[in-house]
C-alpha cells in the first residue's frame, strides 16, 4: 500500500510540475512539410529542386559535350545507373522504385550487350521510325526517362504535399 502512495505522490508531483511549466511549442516536422505556402512559391521549390537534384548530377554529361561535341552511350548508361539507384533510395512509393531498378536492370544489360536490342519486325512506317529513333538513342531515353519520373516525383513532394526543399 505504500508503494501505491508513493507512486500516487509521485504523479501529482509530475502533473504539478507540468501544469505550472510554460509550454514550448517546438516545430514539428511534419507541421513544417505542409506549411500553408501559396501555389507560385510551392512552385518555385520544386524548380530549384529539380536544378539542384536533377540538372546538377547531369553536369557530366555537359561537360562531356562540350569537349567532344558528343555523348558516348556508355556514359549515359552510367548517368543512368547512378541517378536512377540514388532516386530509388529516396523515392517514397515502391512503384516509382521498381521503375528505377527496371531502368537499372535494363541500362546495365545493355551496356553490357547492345545486341539485347532487336530489328522491329513488319511495323507500320511511323512506328518502326520512332522505334529506331528510340533504339538508336535509347541509353539518352533512359536518362530523359529517370530524370523524368524524379521531376513528376519531387512535383508531388514539393507542389501537392508541401514538402520544403531543402528540408534540413
């Protein structure tokens, strides 16, 4: 009986004490991730989010350019592989991440075996052109690709859910 009363003494001790601590309101972090911003800035983040997380790692591939006037497949490839793993660890949603590792799986098969990609059989004239087009520049559609699904991702983080960028 004497533990109850000591642990009954104990509480009103800690309810006392609490009631006359001023409260502190800290930020919490979710509550900063939707802070009320208007369309224009939510806008705004998601540019300079895409710059920072999307334009920057390609610089490469600039660089690349602009000394050889071109782009070996291989280095696409690589941009590819490494873009679309960091993207994946990121990523919210296992669908966008099962996209990254078939963009991974299928960068890594063909720079290893370009002969993966087979002559279109007997196709109408307009598809079997954009279908060589994209065989032909197929390791740049795979870049357009992963850079594409992050900048719809990082729209929905910073435009329909409100996340701030950088959110450190």
């Amino acid at each position: 009986m004497a533990i109850t009363s000591a642990s009954a003494v104990a509480a009103s001790a800690v309810a006392a004490s609490a009631a006359s601590a001023p409260a502190v309101s800290v930020p919490d972090a979710a509550v900063r991730r939707r802070a009320p911003l208007p369309l224009h800035d939510r806008l705004g983040t998601w540019i300079a989010s895409v710059v920072c997380m999307v334009i920057f790692p390609l610089f490469p591939i600039f660089v690349e350019i602009m000394k050889t006037g071109e782009v070996k497949p291989d280095s696409y490839l690589l941009t590819t592989v490494v873009l679309a793993i960091g993207y994946g660890f990121t990523s919210l949603h296992m669908s966008v991440r099962g996209l990254y590792g078939l963009l991974v799986f299928f960068s890594l098969v063909l720079s290893y075996n370009p002969s993966v990609v087979l002559s279109p059989p007997s196709w109408p004239t307009f598809i079997a052109d954009f279908e060589a087009w994209v065989t032909y520049h197929l390791p740049l559609t795979f870049v357009i690709l992963v850079t594409a699904v992050h900048s719809v991702e990082r729209f929905v983080w910073h435009v329909t859910l409100r996340r701030v960028f950088p959110d450190w």
